[in-house]
C-alpha cells in the first residue's frame, strides 16, 4: 500500500536506488526529524510514501542507507 504525493523538503535524507526506484527515508525538516519512506519511480517520475509496516526506524538525519 501507499500514498500518491510528494514528501516535504528536507535535509540530511539518507538516498538508495534499484535502478527502477529512487528511496528517500527520514532527514530532517525546517521544524522536525523525520522517519517516513518515499519511492520516486524512475519510469513515470512519481512520488508515492510507502506504508509503515511492522517496526519503524526512529527519527533520524545525516544517516547512510544502501539498497541489498
């Protein structure tokens, strides 16, 4: 599941890729740190927020994440 949109700006967001989609997860806003993850598919350039499931990272920026 998920939800069309676009995730607002940020800083510090950590950026993977599988070659189809671009993942942006967490960063930190003008008035808080985030922990949500957005999917930008490089085929139609959309922004869709995936749906939390199960446990959640914790707030975070200035953070690494990779794609396996």
């Amino acid at each position: 599941m998920y939800y069309l949109g676009i995730p607002s700006p940020r800083i510090g967001c950590a950026v993977a890729t599988d070659n189809a989609n671009i993942y942006v997860f967490g960063g930190k806003s003008d008035s808080s740190r985030l922990n949500d993850i957005w999917s930008l598919s490089l085929t139609d350039y959309k922004f869709k927020r995936l749906k939390d499931d199960g446990e959640v990272p914790a707030v975070r920026n200035g953070h690494t994440m990779s794609y396996h």
